[in-house]
C-alpha cells in the first residue's frame, strides 16, 4: 500500500478521535503566537519510523520531525529517542537529554519496552510521574502520549499495555498536564495497528502511522483550552 501520509497534516483525516474523550486530560498549549521549542524524549518509536514492508530503520518521517516541520512555530531541538529504553533509562538521562536543552516543551512517549519485559505498570507511571515532576520543576511544559499499539504483543500484555495507557492518563489529569492519546488515534476496533500503520516488524510505525501520530499530537497542541475533565 502507497505510504501517502507524509504530514501531520495529511494524516489528520485517517487518525480516530478517542474511544472515551472525556477520559484525556486535556489542558491544550495554545497556538503558538511565537517560536516555540521542544524536545521528544522516548524510544525507537519516537527515533524511527519505516517505509512499508521494509525493516530497515529511518530517522526520517519520525513523528516528532514530521510535527517540527508542520509549523514553523514548532521546533525540534533534540530528538531524544533511544531504541530499547525503558522509561527507567528515559528517567536516567533526562538532565542529559532534555534539561542540557533548555526547551519549551517536552513530549514524552515510552512504556512499550515496559510491558514488553513484563515491568509493573506502578513502576512505569512512577518512573514518568518523576520525569513530569523535574520538567516542570524547570519550568517546561509537558506533553505525555500514551502508548501506541503493536502487533507484536500477546494477549496478556496488550491488557497489561491499556492498563498502563489509563494510568498516564490519571497522571495527566493529576498533573495538569495535556495528555495525548495517541493509542487511541493508532489501534483499530481489536487493539492493534492496522496494516498501514504498522512497520514489517509488527511492532513499530510505518511513516503513514508516524505522521498520524504526529497529526494526533499537533491537533491537541492547537486545540481551543479546555478545563481538565474529572
């Protein structure tokens, strides 16, 4: 199938709105008025993206370059996925590859290499809660995705990964921070990445399904405020 979606804003028509909208906490940065600047902290989601029916990796049409480049408001300054991190070594390298940046705003995405090595969902929103706290502590704001579907994953741990995705949400709203469900705009009616969306591994996205995700994260930043649902 052609990867046609190569934007944000061409992929804006085939991302899904929520299954439960009320359930996002939802506290939008306004469009910006003036350059502002970010950093994508998270794993080879956030580092790759590939062309379909291929496994070979490619930096470029990841989401976090596809949503610096859809507005010029918008500025990556670091893209700080590493392939196979935790969100435990997300957490270990955060003055490294976030604070040393000075930016606006973080977007963060990580939690699959979590439910793939079986670690607690408690841990994992921990490990978060703390990279939430210190950036804010600092100043920046904070943008947390939930994690995407994959096809790679056994019926246990796609329970064990929507669990997880409930909790970032209930930190999102404990936090005030905007919360983007970007598993929500990916998985189809069964929980998983259809085939356009995802890579030949079954685990990662096709560039068509990084630039829904990039569509997804860039209609939340621009959309109107709205109160934090509780």
């Amino acid at each position: 199938m052609p990867d046609a979606a190569t934007s944000p804003s061409a992929a804006t028509s085939a991302s899904a709105a929520p299954a439960d909208s009320s359930a996002v906490a939802t506290a939008p940065i306004a469009p910006a008025q003036s350059l502002r600047t970010f950093v994508a902290l998270g794993d080879s989601l956030s580092a790759w993206a590939f062309a379909p029916g291929t496994r070979q990796p490619s930096k470029t049409g990841s989401w976090p370059t596809l949503l610096s480049s859809t507005d010029g408001n918008l500025k990556l300054l670091h893209n700080a996925g590493v392939p196979g991190n935790t969100t435990a070594q997300m957490l270990a390298r955060f003055k490294r590859d976030v604070l040393s940046y000075h930016p606006d705003m973080l977007l963060i995405l990580g939690g699959t290499n979590d439910v793939g090595y079986g670690v607690a969902v408690s841990t994992t929103v921990g490990n978060i809660r703390r990279i939430v706290e210190s950036a804010k502590a600092h100043g920046i704001e904070v943008v947390l995705l939930t994690i995407p579907p994959n096809n790679d994953i056994s019926t246990s741990k796609l329970s064990r990964l929507r669990q997880t995705n409930r909790a970032l949400i209930q930190l999102g709203r404990a936090e005030g921070i905007t919360v983007v469900d970007v598993y929500a705009a990916l998985a189809s009616a069964s929980g998983r990445l259809p085939a356009a969306y995802a890579a030949a591994d079954h685990l990662h996205l096709t560039r068509r399904g990084e630039a829904v995700l990039a569509a997804a994260v860039y209609a939340q930043l621009t959309r109107p405020a709205t109160k934090i649902a509780r």
